[in-house]
C-alpha cells in the first residue's frame, strides 16, 4: 500500500475549493455519549481530515430567509461531496475511508435528541489546526472567524497530523453573547440548545410538535381549517427540504477573521 502524505490529500481538498484544510489523529477526540471522536465512524481509523468552505456573508446576512437556507444547503452538500472525493482518494489506493456527515442526518434518540452528529466536526477541526474554539461555541479561523462550514473524511491512512491552534481570538469581546436573540450563549463555550433550536429550527420537530399538539385535538372542521394555516404549510415545506437556519447573529456578530467583505 502506497503512503499517503498529508500535502498530498490537502493539495486535492484546495483543488476542490476548501478554503482551509488540516488533519488530526484519529485519537483527537474520544467519543462519549454527547461527543462524537472520529473511531465512532470508522473503528480502525488513524487519522481524520478536516476541512472548511467559507459563509457567503452577502447570503448569511440577507433579509430573506429562502436565501440563507439555500446558502446552506448548498454548503452542506458540497462539503459532503468533497468528503466523498477524498474519501475515493483513499480507496482507490488500498485504505479504507468513511465520510462525516457535514450535517444531517443526525443521531435521532432521546438521549441524543437530535443534537449529536457522527462526529463533532468543530473538536476535530480546532485539532486538526484549523481554528480555535470561540464564546460562540463554534470554530473560529484567523482568515474566516466563525464564516466556516466544516467537512471530514476518517481513515485509516496514517497522515501526518498538524498542530493545534492555541491563539486567543475572543480576548475581551462577548457580542456573539450579546447577539443572541435568546439567550442561548449566556456561558461563553457553551451552547443552550434547546433555546438556540427553537430560533434556528422554527419548522423543526419542536414546531411541528406544537402544531399538531395545538391542533389535533379540536373538531373535525377545525382540523380542516388548520390545514390551511400558513404555519402548517412552513412545517411541510421544511419537511421537505430537510433543512433551515434562521439565524447567524453569533455568526454575523463575530469580529474575528480579517476577510469579511464590505
Ligand atoms: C446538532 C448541531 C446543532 C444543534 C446543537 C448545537 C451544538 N452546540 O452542538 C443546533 C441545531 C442547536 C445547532 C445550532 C447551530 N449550528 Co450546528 N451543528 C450541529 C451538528 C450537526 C452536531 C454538533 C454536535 O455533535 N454537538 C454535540 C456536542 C459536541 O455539542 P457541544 O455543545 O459542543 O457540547 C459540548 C460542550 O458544550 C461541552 N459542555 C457541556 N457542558 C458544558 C458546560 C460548560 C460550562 C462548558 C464550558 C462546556 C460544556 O461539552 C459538550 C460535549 O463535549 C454539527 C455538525 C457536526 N457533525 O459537528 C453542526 C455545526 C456545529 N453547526 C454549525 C452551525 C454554523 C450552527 C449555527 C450557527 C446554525 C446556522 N445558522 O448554521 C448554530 C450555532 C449555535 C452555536 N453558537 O453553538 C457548524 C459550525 C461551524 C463552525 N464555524 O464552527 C457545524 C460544525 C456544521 C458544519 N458542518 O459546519 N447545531
Ligand atoms: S444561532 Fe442564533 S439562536 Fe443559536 S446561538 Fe447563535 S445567535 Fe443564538
Ligand atoms: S463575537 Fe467576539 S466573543 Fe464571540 S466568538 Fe467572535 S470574537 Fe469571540
């Protein structure tokens, strides 16, 4: 089997337009019921690959909230897409290579809740060199701040790892804090999701549970006219596209990375 060198998989990750790329051991980040390491995906696993594709700010910023899903849907798939081409990278040459999901699906169980992916992508990334962890609870790069979305490919290919980041990039500043519109960063580091869900998932399981609780239980003509509330048809529509972000305000909020356009 032919050794791969890290240079070699991070020149084929640019060259499929990650804006940042760098590799951690597989041992980076152990798993626990609530974080997910990369042997969760792949046992035999020695290294993972980690990588970024800038937030277009235009699109993270707009008014219009059609705009901002779209922007991340397409993200998310293009990062799943690199996943998988550096993943035949790997196989093609004997290792063996499993792709993160850059976002769903997600592990659906009561004690995960929806909120645990495959692997944590954002442990993995700050331990592959690519940023450091900001009072966001997101994964800030000198270049981008936190304007990421993040990619990963395990495998069993034994890469030579970077090091991690160790700069301060928050120092005195708590506006993703301040930014929140409910509350959900009151401790810097950590997420409240359940607060955090509900603003940025309003047609999620949480809504669409409310719904039907509110209205399921009414006469049958009631029942009816729920079905021709706007709210009901918001549910279905996301049901069907499987994905929606309303809101970036920790993300727009955030000073850190030089290359915000104006
Ligand atoms: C589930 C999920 C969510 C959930 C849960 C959020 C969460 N904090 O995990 C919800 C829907 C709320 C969410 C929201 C958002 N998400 Co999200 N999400 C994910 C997903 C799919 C899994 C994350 C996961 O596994 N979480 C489980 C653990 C690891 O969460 P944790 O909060 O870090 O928990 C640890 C700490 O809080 C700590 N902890 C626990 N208790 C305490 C107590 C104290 C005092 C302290 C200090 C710490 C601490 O320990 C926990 C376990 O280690 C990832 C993709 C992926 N596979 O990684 C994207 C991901 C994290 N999301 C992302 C983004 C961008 C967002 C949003 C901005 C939404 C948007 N508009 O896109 C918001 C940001 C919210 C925020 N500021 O944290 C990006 C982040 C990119 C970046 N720059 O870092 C990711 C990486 C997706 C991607 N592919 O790029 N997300
Ligand atoms: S995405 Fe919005 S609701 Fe969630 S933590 Fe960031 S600012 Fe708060
Ligand atoms: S807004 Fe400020 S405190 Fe929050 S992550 Fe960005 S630099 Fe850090």
């Amino acid at each position: 089997m032919k050794r791969i060198r890290s240079k070699e998989i991070k020149a084929i990750a640019r060259e499929e337009g990650v804006d940042s790329v760098g590799v951690a051991s597989a041992d980076c980040v152990e798993t626990t019921p609530i974080r997910r390491g990369p042997r969760s995906v792949l046992p035999e696993a020695h290294s993972v690959v980690v990588f970024a594709k800038r937030m277009l700010t235009g699109s993270i910023e707009s008014p219009s909230n059609e705009v901002v899903t779209s922007q991340s849907l397409a993200l998310y798939e293009e990062l799943d897409r690199i996943s998988y081409v550096l993943g035949c990278f790997f196989e093609q040459r004997g290792y063996r290579a499993a792709t993160v999901p850059s976002y769903n699906p997600v592990e659906m169980t009561s004690e995960t809740k929806g909120f645990v992916g495959a692997v944590s992508l954002r442990h993995v990334g700050q331990a592959a060199g690519l940023g450091v962890l900001g009072k966001n609870n997101l994964l800030l790069t000198a270049h981008l701040g936190p304007r990421i979305r993040l990619g990963a490919i395990v495998t069993t290919a034994h890469l030579d790892p970077d090091k991690p980041l160790t700069d301060d990039l928050c120092g005195d500043c708590g506006a993703c804090m301040a930014a929140c519109p409910v509350d959900a960063l009151s401790e810097p580091g950590r997420t409240h999701t359940g607060r955090c869900v509900r603003k940025v998932l309003p047609h999620g399981l949480t809504g669409l549970i409310k719904y039907l609780t509110k209205n399921l239980d009414q006469p049958m003509d009631e029942i009816k006219q729920s079905f021709l509330d706007p709210n009901f048809w918001n549910l279905y529509h996301f049901l069907q596209v499987g994905l929606q972000y309303g809101c970036h305000a920790c993300i727009n909020a955030c000073p850190a990375g030089a290359a915000k356009p104006g």
